[in-house]
C-alpha cells in the first residue's frame, strides 16, 4: 500500500444533536474488558461529522468515515443512514 492510500476507519453511532448547521454529533459506543475483572465495559465517545445536506434527525443510527479537519471539532464525514428514528 502506497502512502496516498490509507485507510480511512468508519464507525457507527446514534445522533444525539442536529442543533448545528450542517453538523451532527452523534455518540460512539464501544465495549472494553475490565482490566482485573473481564466483564466487559460499555464506554461512549461523542464525535462531531458534517452533514452537508442536513439529512440526519435526532435518533438515527448512521455511519460516519474519517476524514481531513472540516472545522476545529469535526474531522468525521456523514457516509450514510443506516436507520431511521422513528418518529
């Protein structure tokens, strides 16, 4: 793989907030073992991605992919909706 070719890491999550224009932010969960115990932990990270049509409402699962710094705090890019709130 050459250096132009990265790869670029996708994650799934739930949309929190669309009160920004253009942005969502959406929260990431991930599962972590214990470090003495085992039992796996649920721990959440929140991310901002841009959504240039405005297409996510509150609630939707969606997929967002890395990419370059659009703002300070987003550096996600909306990919696609994978399911929708309902309403």
């Amino acid at each position: 793989m050459s250096n132009k070719e990265s790869v670029k890491r996708t994650v799934n999550g739930r949309v929190v907030s669309t009160a920004m224009d253009k942005t969502i932010t959406l929260v990431v969960e991930r599962l972590v073992p214990h470090p003495l115990y085992g039992k796996y932990i649920r721990r959440t990270t929140k991310v901002h991605a841009h959504d240039e049509d405005n297409v996510c409402q509150k609630g939707d699962w969606v997929s967002v992919v890395e990419c370059r710094p659009v703002s300070k705090q987003k550096t996600w890019r909306l990919v696609d909706v994978l399911e929708r709130a309902v309403q």
